[in-house]
C-alpha cells in the first residue's frame, strides 16, 4: 500500500531535479554532429519530406572515409523534436527541455520499479541519487535520443514487471511502451526479450499463460513497428557497416571498458570510484541471489552489455544508461540481503549504513551539481561549438557566399549542412577533394576526421586550392581543377 507522503516526497524530488537540470542547460550544443542529424530529421517531418532527408543523408554517408553515423536515425526523437522546432525553431535551449521533460519522467519510472522490490524509503532514497547525480543531469545539455531512450527504456521494465499480474489495458499500455523505446533507439528492441521472461518466470511451469500474458503487448508491439515502417523511411541498416570495424582485439578491450564504464556515472563525485566499487559488489550479490525473481532484469542488463560490447565503437557512459536503473536497485537490495544475513542485533546498525552510503552519494552528488548550475548560470549559459559566434561565422559565408549546389568538405559533414542547406562529407583522404567544391578546415581538430591544416594546400597535386575565407578557428579553401 502506498505511504501518503509517496507521492509528495517523489514530486519534490522531481521538482528539484529539473530545476537543477534546467540550470545546468547551456544554449550551445559539443561538436559531434548526431544533433544535426536528429535536427534536420525533425525538420523534414515538419513539411513531410522524409526522403528527402535520407537522400541527402545518404550522399554524406557514402562519400565520407569514415561514417558518421547511419542514413537515419530512428525516427522516434526527431518526432518528440518536431512540435518545439515548430514553435521556437532551432533553438538549443529549448530543444534541449524535451530531455529535461523525460528525465522527470524517468524518475518516476524508476521509483515504481524500485518500490516493487525495496520499501518505499529506499525507492525514493535511490531516485534522490538519480535525480541529483551530476553525470546524468548533464546528459540533459545534449540534444541526443539518450535520455528519451532511457525514459522508455525504464517505463517499459516497470510495466513488464507488472505484466505477468495485470489487465489488458496495462498489457496495452506495456507493448507502446516497448515500441517507443524501440522507436527512439534501435537497441530498444532488446526489451522483448524481459517482456517474454517475466511472465514466463511469474507463471512457471504454466507456460501457456505466460505465452498469453506476453501475446497482447508482443502484437501491439508488432503492430506498431509495422506502421512505423510504412510511414517513415528506413535507414536504420547501415548501422551494420561500422561492424567493418570489428577486431577480435577490441572485442578483448571492450568487456575491460564496459565493466569498468558505470563507473563514470560517479564523475565529479568526491570517492566516485569507491562508490562504484561498493555499488558493483552488492549488484553482484543481488544477481546472484535474485537470479530467479529478478531474470528479466538482469537479461536485459546482460542484453545491452553483450550488445555495446561486440559493437566496435564506443560513446561512453550514455550507451549504458539503459542498465543504471538495475544496478542501483540490485545494489541497494544486495545490501539489504547482505544485512539479512548478520545477527539481528547488528542488523539495524547494517541498515543504518547502508541508507546512510547512499545519504552520503546523495548529498555529494547533490553539491557537486548545485555548483554545476550556479556556475553554469553565472557564466550565462555559456554558448559553445557549433552554435557559437565564431562557427555562426563560417556557416553564414557559406551560405551567402557559395552556390546552393556545392559540395563542401567538412569534419562534422551534418552539421554543415543543418546550418548552410549544403551536401557535405567528411574525409581525411586528400584524393577525396577532387570531389568537392570547397573544403573547410577546422584549425583546433588537427587530423582527426579531416586532413591535417598543415598539408591541406599540398597534399593533392591535381587540385588547386584557393583561401576565400579564415576566422580564428576555420579555414575555407575553394577546390579548383
């Protein structure tokens, strides 16, 4: 049964949570170009010209030496971005409240998923920590599909963990959930595999009803996707190319990163590692003691490490999101299972501890991020990379400046051509210029995705390069024959 104060305690935790993640929003946006991508994606739902973005999306893809990213994106986020594009246009600060709006949605989320397996004040003592950790509030500042996908993502296992136990409208509600997380991120659809288990594992040996409780959100699931497929393009399969980069020994790297990845969640946290370390073991005993009750927790959790560990690139902390929510709560119910295990006259000082090491992470995460905010509004919203003066810049010579037709050379090839309306690739092979009318070159990356400033203007005896433009950070050659 629900405390009164449940209900309250969660809003004020909410509450406080966006107004620190509101505070921290700078109106600039780092250099990776997934955003504009996401952007003009966005963009072409609003005049429902999604081909067209795919079109030239795929110029980009196919012509750079390295692949920035897939012809699309799943078309969920650009979606949840249309309406505030329609309304503000491309404004930083105000595309970036939609993660702010589904980050308070994930605490609620992860709040009735905790309550189900720790008492109500340790549910909230958790979402207390999420809600103030300075790493995840700082996601909030990137105009990227993570926090959606892990708003989703954690509403999906709280409604498959009552799946087994409720009605067809919950069963409903429990399948768009899915399909939203799948709509958003394509990895999304490892969530079917707890959707299958949970009921599977409530309702054993009687499999018939675990296979019945699974067919109405698995066909919702189904029928949804379906239509998402007839309506908006596709994309989403060049995500396999990147597998060209694969090598038995990033595999070896990889499950030393990825065990060793959560970490970064403590950041900036005062004894962050330690934290960790603590946080993992308890996991570990929660997994193995809970093997049963919690299965479709841990596979999805296991799913998405197996996924991002064969995967050959890595993007840090914000691939592993996903999984936060089950090692916070595995973590504090090892814990508790641990204290259950003492002599009964030490178990209330145990439990004391235990409340009081996640207190401590919450009272440090908490000043580190309050800091953050005041910092951040005190230095006025810092704007930075593509959307500062100095890149608005090189942006407006091209666009006044060159024919709508040319093709342009450029490290971050999208976000060149969310702001300038050109086709543009990147590379760093100096036979590649020959295929383009201009060449931009970002003076602080060196060559890391481009060709180096120092041989840009020699290292391709056929072409002919003329400086038309420099600012302190970019330099415009034409490309002649």
């Amino acid at each position: 049964m629900m405390n009164k104060r449940f209900p309250l305690f969660l809003g004020l935790i909410v509450l406080v949570s966006s107004m620190l993640s509101f505070f921290m929003l700078t109106r600039g946006q780092t250099w990776p170009d997934d955003f504009a991508a996401y952007l003009m994606q966005a963009k072409s739902i609003l005049v429902w010209q999604m081909s067209d973005f795919t079109h030239h999306n795929a110029f980009t893809i196919q012509n750079s030496s390295y692949s920035p990213g897939p012809v699309a994106y799943p078309w969920g986020f650009p979606l949840l971005l249309a309406p505030v594009i329609a309304l503000f246009g491309i404004s930083p600060l105000a595309l970036k409240l939609v993660s702010v709006f589904f980050y308070a949605l994930f605490l609620v989320a992860f709040t009735l998923l905790a309550r189900t397996r720790l008492p109500d004040a340790d549910a909230l003592l958790l979402a207390g920590v999420l809600g103030a950790i300075p790493a995840l509030l700082a996601a909030n500042d990137l105009i990227l599909s993570d926090i959606p996908f892990l708003a989703f993502s954690t509403l999906s296992l709280t409604l498959i963990d009552h799946l087994p136990r409720g009605k067809t409208l919950s069963a409903l509600a429990c399948g768009v959930a899915v399909f939203a997380a799948f709509f958003i991120r394509t990895s999304g659809i490892l969530l079917l595999a707890p959707l299958l288990i949970s009921p599977l594992v409530f309702h054993w040996p009687r499999w018939q009803i675990a296979l019945r409780k699974a067919a109405v959100p698995v066909l919702t699931f189904a029928l949804l996707t379906g239509l998402q497929f007839v309506v908006f393009p596709g994309g989403q399969e060049s995500y396999f190319d990147h597998f060209s980069l694969f090598t038995p020994q990033r595999l070896l790297d990889n499950v030393t990163y990825y065990l060793w990845l959560p970490a970064w969640t403590f950041d900036h946290v005062p004894g962050g590692v330690i934290f960790y370390l603590i946080t993992a073991f308890f996991a570990l005993l929660s997994l193995f003691l809970r093997a049963w009750r919690d299965a479709s927790l841990h596979i999805y959790g296991l799913l998405t490490l197996i996924l991002f560990i064969v995967w050959p690139e890595r993007q840090g902390l914000r691939f592993i999101y996903p999984i936060l929510p089950v090692l916070f709560i595995s973590s504090l119910d090892g814990m508790r299972l641990g204290i259950a295990r003492l002599k009964s006259g030490w178990q209330p000082w145990a439990l004391s501890a235990a409340r009081g090491f996640w207190g401590l992470a919450l009272l440090l995460c908490l000043s580190v991020s309050v800091t953050s905010a005041f910092t951040n509004m005190s230095n006025g919203r810092v704007i930075n990379g593509p959307f500062d003066p100095i890149s608005s810049e090189v942006f407006a010579y091209i666009r006044e400046k060159t024919a709508a037709d040319s093709i342009v050379i450029f490290v971050r090839p999208r976000a060149l051509r969310l702001f300038t309306g050109r086709d543009s690739f990147m590379t760093g092979r100096c036979s590649d210029l020959v295929k383009g009318d201009y060449v931009v070159i970002h003076e602080k990356m060196a060559d890391n995705g481009q060709i180096s400033p120092d041989q840009v203007a020699s290292c391709n005896p056929a072409v002919r390069l003329e400086k038309v433009y420099a600012n302190k950070r970019f330099t415009v050659y034409k490309i002649g024959q």
